[in-house]
C-alpha cells in the first residue's frame, strides 16, 4: 500500500537549519509529484510547493522562496525539505502529499507530518 | 491573487443531520482547458488531512457517497448526508490551478 513516512519532531533554535525526509513506499516514486504543505499550530493549510519527483525541478509558492529548498534522494525513494535560517514563525507541522495521477489531484496521499519547533 | 472564502467558519450538526459547506472563489475556476481543480479535504483531530472530493464532484478512491460535492465557476458546495462520528473535523476547500486552500470550516457536535 501507498505510504509516506516523515521523519520526527524537531526542536530548533532561530538562524539554524533542519531537514525533513519524507519516505515513500508502495509505488514507482519518480512517476508522481511530491508536494509540501505547511500548517502553523492551531491555524489552516498553506501549500508550499512542489517537486517533479522524476526530473528533480522544485517549484516554489512565493510565500516560500528563499530559504526553503525541495530535494530529492530518488534511489531512497524520498523526499526532503530543508529550511536554512529559521524563524519563529516558521514553527509548523509540515506535510508532504503525494499526487493522485502523475501530476493531479495534487494531494491524494499524505504523510504524518513532521512538527518543527523554531525556539531560543 | 484567488481567495476561497468558506461559510460557515463552524457547523454545529447532529448525528445523522445534513451538513453544508460553502466555497465562494474570488474568480472562476474555470481551467482554459475547460476543467475545474476544486477538491475538499478533511482533517480530522489530530490527524493529517485526507482528499474527499477533487474536479468538483469526483469521489477519491474509499471516500463514502454520503459526500456530494456540486458547484461550477466561482460557487461549490460540499454536502455531507446523515453525517457520522468519523465525519467531525476540519473541511477544507483547495483550488488547483493557482494552488490555493480556504481557511476551513469546523464540523461539530451541537
């Protein structure tokens, strides 16, 4: 079955970096877009980009460029994102989501979530 | 930018009651290629999101048919008959064109 796990927790302090893994399982990872979606605690979904899984092009909504990056370790089948300088406000659950088809509907399968906590 | 504004911000409901939810966009959604990308999520507590309805009205694989969702252009509603425990969450409407959520619309006990 389609399964995407994300790595645990983190606890960070402003101006540092965390990295994010998503891994999947259960289907052809390269044939289907990850996408990654941010919630801030209490409040709504916010979609934050995504990463053509088969040519590696990460394309990023304007809320998140800079210093939020998409990569991929395809032969691991997974998917990572790292945010480089954080910020309190960057403290948030964030999901990755596997497309339905090849590109769309765009959010079919989720991960858990990852909850990064940005704290000094 | 598009805005999706969803009434109302909480539902209280009763089991076994209809519920109604409502997502307004500032523009069509109306794709050149004559589709339209408007699905609905359910977050239940604690839970990761889950995809309802995609293409306005198209039930994703599992999703009970007790979930209708209807609409066209700019105006799309999600109904939920004889709603069940499972059903209570957070709803959320999402455009796929210019990638943008609602703010979401609370199902609850009355």
């Amino acid at each position: 079955q389609i399964q995407l796990v994300q790595s645990g927790p983190e606890l960070k302090k402003p101006g540092e970096s965390v990295k994010i893994s998503c891994k999947a399982s259960g289907y052809t990872f390269t044939d289907y877009a990850m996408h990654w979606v941010k919630q801030a605690p209490g409040k709504g979904l916010k979609w934050m980009g995504w990463i053509n899984t088969y040519t590696g092009k990460p394309t990023y909504a304007d809320d998140f460029k800079g210093r939020f990056v998409f990569s991929l370790e395809a032969s691991a089948s997974t998917a990572n994102l790292q945010i480089s300088n954080l910020k309190n406000e960057d403290t948030a659950t964030y999901f990755c989501a596997r497309s339905g088809t090849r590109v769309y509907p765009p959010f079919a399968y989720w991960g858990q979530g990852t909850l990064v906590t940005v704290s000094s | 930018d598009v805005v999706l504004t969803q009434t109302p911000v909480a539902q209280p409901v009763t089991l076994g009651d209809q519920a109604s939810i409502s997502c307004r966009s500032s523009q069509s959604l109306v794709h050149s290629n004559g589709n339209t990308y408007l699905e609905w999520y359910l977050q239940k507590p604690g839970q990761s999101p889950q995809l309802l309805i995609y293409k306005v009205s198209n039930r994703f694989s599992g999703v009970p048919d007790r979930f209708i969702g209807s609409g066209s252009g700019s105006d799309f509603t999600l109904k939920i008959s004889r709603v069940e425990p499972e059903d209570l969450g957070v709803y959320y409407c999402f455009q796929a064109t210019l990638y943008t959520f609602g703010a979401g619309t609370k199902l609850e006990l009355k």
